[in-house]
C-alpha cells in the first residue's frame, strides 16, 4: 500500500465521517442538536473547518480569583486537580483532591455521583496555573460524568495562595 493510497482513504473516511455526523445531528431533535458554524479561517487546501460555536454547549467556563472567591463564598465545590502530593503541601480551603492523572481519578469523580453531589451545582475545579491543563481534563471527566456548572479557575493555586485567600495543608479538605 503506498503512501498516497492511505492519504486517499484517510480522505474518504473523514469526508464519510463528516457526512454521517451532519445527517446525524440534523436528525436530531432541534433541543438536541449541536451548534455549528463555519470558522472565518481556511486550511491550506481552501476548505473551511466547521466547529462547534465557540459560545454553544462549553464544557466550563474559565473564571478570574475575584469570581473564584464569590462561588468559594456561596459554597461551590472546589475540586483540586493537582497530585495528591501537590494538594497535600497546600490548597484552597474545603476543596477536595481529584489528581487527574492519578488511577483513581475515575473512581473519583464516580464518588462524586454516589454521594449525590447534584448536577447542577457549582463545581470549580483548578491547578497549578495558568499553563497547567490538569483543571480543563478534570472538566471534561466531569461534563462527561453529567456535571453541568463548572467553572476552571485557570490561574488556580499560586494566585489564590499569593494574594492571601483561605488555604489549608494535609489530605483533609
């Protein structure tokens, strides 16, 4: 098989991929239905993408410390996404440590359910800052597992602790 064959077919498929997704999602009930739009950019090639609208349907929304502060005083649950390790040497006052990248996160997040954490409530999740991408998988595990509000706090930690908001030390919230 050369090496322009397996382009070609690669083509094929995802032109057949985007093709099934559309009729899919027209099918849908309109409630139901994803949002699409055309992005003003085009590929090398000519084509334009088509991606979700940038405001439709986000997993969470990115907040500042002022905002961060406001939901950790109204009593959201903050979900630390950093190492174990990392949420023990400090983190925010009352959250709770789901180390993303740890075995456990699954089960994690699972416990959440079982406890009857409600969907809609609340949820900031943070890490290690504004390069750190820990917080935003955490989001996705969650959206995923159904959790409806939730908010990334992408300077996280090292700005909460730098300008004196409430932190703690040791495995307990």
């Amino acid at each position: 098989m050369t090496w322009k064959r397996t382009i070609a077919e690669s083509g094929v498929i995802l032109a057949a991929a985007v093709l099934f997704g559309a009729a899919a999602n027209s099918a849908r009930d309109r409630s139901h239905r994803l949002a699409w739009h055309k992005v003003e950019a085009r590929s090398a090639a000519g084509v334009s993408a088509v991606l979700p609208a940038a405001d439709q349907g986000a997993l969470y929304a990115e907040i500042t410390v002022d905002a961060a502060q406001r939901l950790h005083e109204g009593g959201a649950l903050f979900l630390d996404a950093r190492r174990t390790s990392a949420y023990a040497a400090g983190h925010i006052a009352g959250a709770r440590s789901i180390p993303v990248w740890e075995n456990d996160a699954d089960a994690r997040v699972e416990a959440l359910r079982g406890e009857g954490v409600p969907y809609d409530r609340d949820i900031v999740i943070y890490c290690s800052g504004p390069t750190c991408e820990d917080s935003a998988k955490l989001a996705e595990k969650l959206a995923m597992a159904g959790y409806l509000r939730l908010h990334v706090y992408k300077n996280g930690f090292p700005e909460w602790e730098n300008i004196g908001r409430p932190v703690r030390q040791g495995a307990a919230p």
